[in-house]
C-alpha cells in the first residue's frame, strides 16, 4: 500500500479502485449541503438532491486528498542508482486541479524533465508527484514551483524543468469568459537554466505545446 494514496487500493482486475473515503470527514462536509441547496433556491429534499451533499463531499474529499499524500515520499519508494545522465522528459501529463479563488476546476497537462545525477526515479512516480500536488486547492503557478521543488530536493538532479499548460473554468464558465484561452507556467533548476538545455527540452515538447 505505501505508494497509494489514501483513495487507492490495490490493484483489482488492472484497475486502481477508488473507494477508500474518510467517512467522518465526508458527514461533515455532506451536512452544510443541505443548506447550500436551499440558498440557491434548490429543494434538497426532492429526488435527485438527496443523496447530492454526500457526493459533493466525496467528490471535494477526492479532488483535495492530494493534501494527505507525502510527494516527497512518493519518489523516494521508487529510486534507483543509475549512470544514466540525458534528460528524461515526461510529457502530456494530465493535470486537473482547483483553483482556490473559485472552487472551480483547472486542467491541461504537465511537460516535466529531469537531469539524472546518480539516481533515476519510477517513471509512474512523475504523474503522482504531480496528482499530489494538483488534487488540492491551489493557483497555477504554486502548482509548477512546487512539483520543481519536489523534484529538485527529492532525487537531487542535475536540473529539474516544469512547463503546464491549462484551461482554467472560472475564466471560462463565469467571470471574463473566455472560452479558448490558455495559461502557461514553467519553472526551471540547474542545467535548465542554461539556454541550450532548456531550448532541448522545449523542441522535445514542442509539439503537445498549445
Ligand atoms: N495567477 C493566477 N490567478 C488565478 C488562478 N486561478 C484563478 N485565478 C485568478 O484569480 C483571480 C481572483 O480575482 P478576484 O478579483 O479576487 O476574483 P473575481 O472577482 O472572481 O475575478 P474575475 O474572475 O475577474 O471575475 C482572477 O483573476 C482569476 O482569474 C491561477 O492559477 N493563477
Ligand atoms: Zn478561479
């Protein structure tokens, strides 16, 4: 179970399954519901309400549980010595994220590299550092910083780059409402501060770049 987060269980049939709740936080947030309802002018008794305060709070405990899980800890289950010292580039890696003004979604993808510096890391770990940070409330640009960081001070590489690429709802749905724009950060350690390294990195992603 080390590596699983707090909503996976082992693996059934290739599957991950979620379904490990925290009961207790799930009645709390269920119960202010009900309220939510009646002020936007809902019945929460009718029907298809019933049961909604307890998925909205299943839901907002899986979209946050990013919280309880140890990122750091996360890498370190899965790294190995390795001479290996070319960049190692994951790329389109989906993000889906809150923003934490509005409570409303923000997704895209991740582009993440990484210089070996003696030690490679589980490949699968990238994604989870990224889930770990993502599932919560945050802004795009903390989003970035701290997968570099986490990165940087975990496995210690040469030099870590972060580049993300989302579409955020509350820019969207509401507000300005702007349908098609998108917002990029990047974030950069060690060798990809120098131009040519970095200018590889961008010409291998270039191509999943919006
Ligand atoms: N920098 C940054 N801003 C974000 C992110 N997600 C949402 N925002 C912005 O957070 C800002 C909050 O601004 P406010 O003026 O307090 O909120 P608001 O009145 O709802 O603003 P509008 O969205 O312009 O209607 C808005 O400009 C959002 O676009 C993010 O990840 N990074
Ligand atoms: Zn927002």
């Amino acid at each position: 179970m080390s590596n699983l987060t707090a909503f996976e269980s082992e693996e059934q049939d290739g599957y991950i399954k979620i379904d490990q709740y925290n009961q207790k936080q799930v009645e709390e947030i269920a119960s202010y519901y009900p309220a939510i309802l009646r002020a936007i002018g809902e019945n929460p008794e009718r029907e298809g309400l019933v049961k909604t305060p307890e998925r909205v709070a299943k839901a907002l405990q899986f979209l946050t549980h990013g919280n309880d899980v140890d990122a750091a800890e996360v890498l370190r289950s899965a790294m190995f010595e390795e001479e290996y010292s070319q960049m190692v580039v994951v790329k389109d890696i989906e993000v889906y994220s809150l923003c934490e003004h509005h409570m409303l979604p923000f997704f895209g993808k991740a582009h993440i590299a990484y210089i070996p510096n003696g030690h490679i890391v589980g490949l699968s770990k990238i994604p989870r550092v990224v889930d770990a940070f993502a599932r919560r409330l945050q802004v795009q640009e903390r989003l970035t910083n701290e997968i570099r960081d986490c990165i940087q001070e975990t496995l210690k590489p040469a030099g870590v780059a972060v580049v993300i690429e989302c579409k955020h709802m509350c820019m969207a749905m509401r507000g300005v409402q702007k349908q098609n724009s998108v917002t990029t950060t990047s974030a950069f350690t060690g060798a990809f501060q120098n131009d040519v390294t970095r200018s590889e990195f961008l010409r291998l992603i270039m191509a999943s770049l919006d």
